[in-house]
C-alpha cells in the first residue's frame, strides 16, 4: 500500500501513531517518537505494533484490526491521565489499518451541555 503522510501530522501536540491493516506502522509523529523513546521511538517505524503489545493489549489489538472497530479510552498511570483514541482508516473505500490519537488530559476540562 501506498501511505503518503500528512504534513501537518509532525508536529501536532499530541502522539498520532498510524498502522497498515496488518498491524505494522506507518508514522509516528514527533510526539509519539518521545513518548516511545524507551521502546525504540522513530525505530519503531516498520515494526508491527502487535509484537510492542503484551497480552491482553496483544489480543485486543488484533481483535481490532480484525473487525475494524473504534476504541476509545483513559489510562491514568502514576496519577497521569492520558485519553487514547483509536480508529480505523480508509484509503479508496478500503479498510487501511488504525490511526491511535493519544494526549495528556489537563486536570480541568471545561464540560459543556447545550441542549
């Protein structure tokens, strides 16, 4: 397949990691790559990103590219929360792999209801 990043991918403040349909990754943005550095950061292109996952992220990971469902997400790890946000891609109408748009959650949001 032919993946052609989007120049505005970079440098966006948040991680934006994109894989093939089979699992292998195609970018990762600046953010990502630091967030990544103790697994290999920017190395970690072309590498299949079902073999960086223990289970049961492994098996929910595969299960995902399998069925080509969103996955939406908070992790808190040492009283940090992140949100994670994973769905599918399409190149012509076509399944093409995942896009996963991860950041930090500040620990005010504002939250608005209009009705």
């Amino acid at each position: 397949m032919n993946y052609e990043p989007a120049s505005w991918v970079k440098d966006f403040p948040a991680e934006i990691t994109v894989c093939d349909r089979t699992g292998f990754i195609l970018e990762l943005n600046s953010a990502a790559e630091i967030v990544f550095k103790d697994d290999g950061g920017g190395g970690l292109l072309g590498s299949n990103m079902l073999e960086c996952h223990p289970e049961p992220s492994h098996t929910k990971l595969a299960g995902m590219l399998e069925t080509q469902k969103t996955n939406v997400y908070f992790n808190t790890e040492k009283s940090n929360q992140r949100f994670f946000f994973q769905s599918p891609w399409y190149k012509d109408n076509q399944f093409a792999g995942f896009v996963e748009i991860s950041f930090e959650v500040p620990g005010e949001i504002p939250h608005f209801i209009k009705e």
